[in-house]
C-alpha cells in the first residue's frame, strides 16, 4: 500500500462528522488524522495533525469557515480545503473561488462523490459537484465563475462577505475583530463598505439579506 492521503473532517453536526469519517476509515489509501466542531478548532487540530486534505462545513456557528481556511493555508500552505455543504449558493461559490479552494461537494452528493473528490484534490486536481459546476469554469487558467454572476454578493470582497456573516449572526464589533484576527476599526471600514455596496445601512437589514442569500442559518 501506498502512503496514505491525511484527512481531518471538520463539521459542526457530530452525527454527520463522525458518518463521513466511518466511512473514510473504510478506504486504505486515506487515514482520518483529526476532527473538528468549528473553525476555530480546525485551525488548532490542523495545526497538530498536519492533514493533506481538510474537508470543512461552510455553515457553522462562530468564526466564518474561510477564515478559519485562510488561517489553516497561511501556516500549513500544502494543506487543501474542500468544502462541504448542505447548500449551493452564489455567494458560497464566490467565496469559494476567492479564496482558491480546491473543492466543493454537496450533502446531497453520495460518498462516492466525496471520496473521488478527495482522491482528485489529493492529486493535485480540483473537484466541484454537479450543483456547483454549473456555476463555474475549470480550465488551465483556474477556477472562476461562469459569467456575469447577477449577485449583490458578487461586489463584496471575500473579507466583507465575512464580515456580513459575523455581524448577521449578531457579533459585537469587538468579537469579530478577534474572531477574523483584524482591528476594531478595520471591522468597522469594512462594514461601512458593505453597506454601501448593498445599499443597507442597518444591521437588522443586513441580517436578513445574509439570510435571504443562505449566508448564515435563519
């Protein structure tokens, strides 16, 4: 047997968690080398487990899970992110591709799915499901959207697309300055940003766009 491709799994369900390492250990080329609940965990357990592959949720509570994917890179910069979700949206595609990403896979998707999609990664490859392939392009340039994305969310950076999902999930300022690792007033230039962008210009508004776009849970 050849080496074995690390994998950690991060989800914040243990139900689901636990179900996709089961049948990951099932696989003798792959080995389950950590799990995770959050993003803020995955940075920590990534940072001691040293995976190849961190198959993350997007949707969790606490910090934003690009971020947590920006911090896991930065420090381990062999280590690739697919992402896993429960939803195809627009703004998750984007960010998605922002932050370089090597894949996206659905829970709709079968195991199969997810396991090719690892093996592809692994490989050096990228891997996007059916739902999230319509939405884009993958050729020898990379992976962009595929054209003219109609979307608000379109015109914000992947920063303030963050920074709309911790203030819809109703965060002080303070706490997600320390939670994205910025300033106060970093957070505050971008929100004021955001805003004008939407045309919004109160937080009860903007949590409802966030939850409109399926940027946070209702």
């Amino acid at each position: 047997m050849g080496e074995q491709t690390r994998i950690m799994v991060v989800d914040d369900h243990a139900l689901v968690r636990e179900s996709i390492c089961e049948r990951l250990r099932r696989e003798p080329d792959l080995v389950v080398v950590g799990t995770a609940a959050s993003a803020e965990e995955a940075v920590e357990v990534a940072l001691a487990a040293s995976p190849d592959i961190v198959v993350m949720d997007i949707d969790m509570p606490g910090m934003v899970c690009f971020d947590g994917a920006r911090r896991i890179v930065a420090a381990r910069p062999n280590v690739r992110i697919l992402l896993l979700s429960a939803y195809v949206h627009d703004v998750y595609v984007e960010q998605a591709i922002q932050a370089k990403l090597a894949g996206y896979v659905t829970k709709r998707d079968t195991p199969e799915v997810l396991l090719q999609a690892i093996r592809e990664i692994a490989a050096g490859g990228w891997f996007f499901s059916d739902d999230v392939q319509a939405r884009i392009v993958v050729d020898d340039k990379g992976v962009r959207p595929a054209g003219g994305t109609t979307s608000r969310g379109a015109r914000l950076t992947l920063r303030e697309l963050e920074i709309l999902q911790y203030l819809a999930r109703g965060m002080s300022k303070k706490e997600i300055a320390a939670a994205a690792g910025i300033a106060v007033k970093t957070v505050d230039r971008h929100s004021t940003n955001l805003m004008k962008k939407l045309d919004i210009h109160d937080r009860v508004e903007l949590a409802r766009y966030a939850i409109r776009e399926g940027l946070v849970r209702a």
